[in-house]
C-alpha cells in the first residue's frame, strides 16, 4: 500500500498499551500510538503520518471490543482528558500499570532480576482526592453542536484546561475525583457569579476578576477554598459571603489578588475572609497543617498506605537517624519519626519547611530538624558531619528525579539502607543506574495513588552492598 501523510489501516488489533495509556498497533516496523485503544480491540483506525519514529492513530470503527474495555462514567471524558485510562476496566489499569514499572526497570535502567511486587491498588477508584484546582476563564470550550450553532452562547465557565488549549477551559458539571459537595461548591459558584455579574477572567486580554478557585478537603470533611482574582470587583466579597453562608462545611475561606501572567501563587499573599487560614489533615494518629501554599499527597487514604509501605521497608529502630530528603510538610518523616534519634528533613521551598516546623511541633516531635536549602547544594560531607551520619536516606524528589549531584552523594554516601519514594518510574530507573554502583535493590513496591490517570508511585529498597 503507498502511503500519504494520511492514510488508513483496516481490522487491526491493539497489541498493547503505552506508558501514556494510548493504544499500540505495530505496522511495517513502526509503532502506533492510538488514543482510546484497548489491548484487545480490533479496529479501523485513521493515522497520521508526523513524527519520524513513531505515528498517530485515530480509531474510526470498532469490530470487536477489547473484554479490558468499559464505559466510562464521567459525562466530561471525551473531552477532559483528566482521566485518561477511564475506558479501561480497574484490574487492567493495575496490570499495565505493573508492566510500565517493569518496563522502565528493565529497558531504562538496564536491569533484570528484580524483585518486583504486585502492585497495591485503590480502594476507591472515585472520589479519592482532596485536592483540585479549577480554572476560571470567559472562553469557555464550545460543544461541536454550539460551535456550529447560530445561537450565542455564556462562555464564562468554570473547569479544566483543555489539552494544547491555555486559554479553553472546559466547563465542568460534575467531577468524580474529589467528594461530590466539590461539585456543589463549583457549581454554586458560577451561578452565583452569574447573579452578581462578576467578569470572568480573559487570559488573552488580561483582565477580568475571577481567575482560579483551588479547593482542598480532608478527612472529616472539613473544606477549604481559596479564590484567585486578577482584579476586584464590587460584588466579589458579597461572593464570598453567599459561599460562606451556602457552605457550613468550609472552614477556610480564603483569596489572593493576582495579577501575574500566570497562575502561580507561592509569591502571593492570601487574605482569610473566613474562618482560619489552614486545614488540618489527618494520617492516622497523626495530623499535618495545611495551607494553600502547601504540598501535601493528594489521595489521603493511599497516602496511608505508602508511608506505611515507607515505614516498613525503612524498619527504623530506636537511636537511629534518618534523612528525609524533598521533605515538603515533614509528613513522612513526622509520620515515621517515633522510633528515630533524630529526623533530618530537607526541602527548597522554604513555606514548606515553615510548615514542617510547625507540623513537628504540633505532633510533639521534638526530634525532628529541617533545613530550607537547595538539596544538591547542602546534601555533602559537611553537612552530614554537622547535622549526623544517616543510618536511613528516604528520598521523595519530584516527576524530574534527584539533580545529578544528589545522585552521586546519595550513591558515595555510605548510608546503609536508602528508600527511594518516586512518582516517576523513568526517572528512579535512570538514577537507579548510578545509586546501583553501591547498592542493591532489594526489591521495588509499585503503589496506585491515582486511578484512571497514567500516574504510578514506586517505593524502591537500596541497601549498601
């Protein structure tokens, strides 16, 4: 068959799928991506012919489903994309969530042999979050019906960002990643804006009031939101009293003035309109302060479940020091600090060590230490002389990895045991290939903190050789 730059491909089987949960069908020694492929279907699919190395499909006909495929249940799928893998049945998603760990191990990091553990999936696969940011924006993204529609539309909405679309957001109705008065907060929101006649946000003329809402719960349902506006307006604050007044639950009622060309707001300051400026959240016994400023894992239940996963690969015994590096809130450390002499916490972003402090002193830890500090610029010889040899490194850093230098002092350091905790299995498998000079991987726990999304936790046990 010649090929065009576009061309078609008949009653082809999905073979696999991809780290980024897309389809793959192979064809004269090129690989396919196809979005919204199953293992098992058997398709039509329409590809573009774009990259060098690989090309892209798109399904035009189903033959046959795949039996790992199911109905997603989110009115917003096709267009959010928030929850790629939703279309796939949960026990799949685990399985290829275990084989893209195994992959990266194994392709990226050059490894055979490792013991690597069944994936611990999600009790709950649906309203699992307590955390969730949502765009303000007064351009709206149409439906194919209204865009082609001769009528004229509301484009003030309130959701997500669109995939490639900075200035869409998608307008969202229902959400099922956080619990469901996250739905009712928003909703309440837009329409009570509407009432007020409050300016939504335009990101391309800069102007504009409502900007972003950032929502957070916790366990005992207790709710915080914290609204950012580019520019004030009369009714805002009478905004913010119907919010109070809708709500019992929301404790902390907060906004920023923001008039950056971004969102960002770790520079800002925020204004308590009511209640206090935090929330607690809860991990057994133990509870963490938490601002709008603030790390903390998103999936509080799982969350419990790593760091017990952490605690017992690390098996801290009593006089023993132990590093937490990329220590955000402290929450690790202070969740495992009992048996410890001494915790060593370590984080750049210097709110986060503010917090950590505070968290310490709220759980009565009084052996817990923690330096604002560039990792790889502090993490060497003469700090560990000053601060304490480690017995136990526990390592959190972000989707990048750990900066070259850290690797390398982690890899000569001499500590007798490392725990590596990694929301990117690529990435802990390129450092893994320098920490392995010194070390062995006892074994590596893959966790799923978040369902329906390509995103894998693994806890990874380093001993010194």
């Amino acid at each position: 068959m010649a090929k065009t730059k576009n061309y078609e491909l008949l009653n082809v089987k999905i073979e696999d799928l991809s780290s980024e949960g897309k389809g793959i069908v192979k064809y004269e020694g090129k690989v396919i991506f196809v979005e919204g492929g199953v293992t098992g279907d058997i398709v039509d699919i329409n590809v573009k012919k774009n990259h060098k190395n690989f090309e892209i499909g798109k399904i035009q006909k189903f033959h046959s489903k795949s039996d790992l495929r199911k109905q997603p249940y989110c009115m917003h799928y096709e267009q959010c994309g928030g929850c790629k893998t939703q279309h796939i049945t949960y026990p799949a998603q685990l399985e290829w969530k275990q084989a893209v760990v195994t992959n990266a191990i194994e392709r990226i990091g050059g490894f055979s042999g490792v013991d690597i553990r069944s994936i611990l999936g999600c009790v709950h696969t649906e309203h699992y979050r307590n955390k969730l940011d949502y765009a303000v924006s007064n351009k709206r993204w149409l439906t194919y019906e209204e865009a082609n529609s001769e009528e004229t539309f509301n484009r003030n909405g309130i959701g997500f960002h669109l995939v490639g679309m900075f200035d869409k957001v998608l307008d969202v109705k229902q959400c099922f990643h956080m619990p469901d008065l996250n739905n009712d907060i928003r909703n309440f929101i837009r329409q009570k804006a509407f009432d007020l006649e409050i300016s939504f946000y335009d990101i391309m003329a800069k102007k504009g009031c409502l900007r972003n809402i950032l929502v957070r719960n916790n366990v005992k349902n207790e709710w915080m939101i914290c609204m950012q506006v580019f520019e004030m307006e009369d009714n805002f604050l009478t905004l913010l009293e119907c919010i109070k007044n809708q709500f019992p639950q929301i404790i902390s009622l907060q906004y920023t003035i923001n008039r950056k060309s971004n969102n960002t707001f770790y520079d800002q300051e925020f204004h308590t309109f009511h209640g206090q400026d935090f929330i607690f959240e809860y991990l057994k016994e133990k509870k963490f302060r938490i601002t709008p400023k603030s790390f903390f894992q998103t999936n509080t239940e799982q969350c419990i479940r790593l760091y017990d996963l952490v605690g017992k690969m690390a098996a801290i015994q009593e006089g023993q020091v132990v590093y937490d590096l990329y220590c955000g809130v402290g929450s690790i450390g202070i969740y495992l600090a009992e048996q410890a002499k001494k915790i060593v916490g370590i984080e750049l972003v210097e709110e986060a060590i503010v917090d950590a402090r505070m968290n310490a002193k709220i759980n009565g830890m009084e052996n817990c230490e923690y330096f604002a500090a560039d990792i790889k610029d502090i993490f060497k010889s003469d700090f560990i002389v000053k601060a304490g040899k480690p017995d136990i490194i526990i390592t959190d850093p972000p989707r990048a990895g750990m900066h070259p230098d850290v690797v390398r002092e982690l890899t000569d350091s001499g500590c007798p045991k490392i725990v590596y905790v990694s929301c990117n299995p690529q990435t802990m498998s390129n450092d893994l290939k320098t920490l392995t000079e010194n070390y062995h991987i006892r074994y590596i726990q893959p966790v799923d903190m978040f369902p329906h999304t390509i995103h894998i936790e693994c806890i990874a046990l380093l001993e010194k050789k």
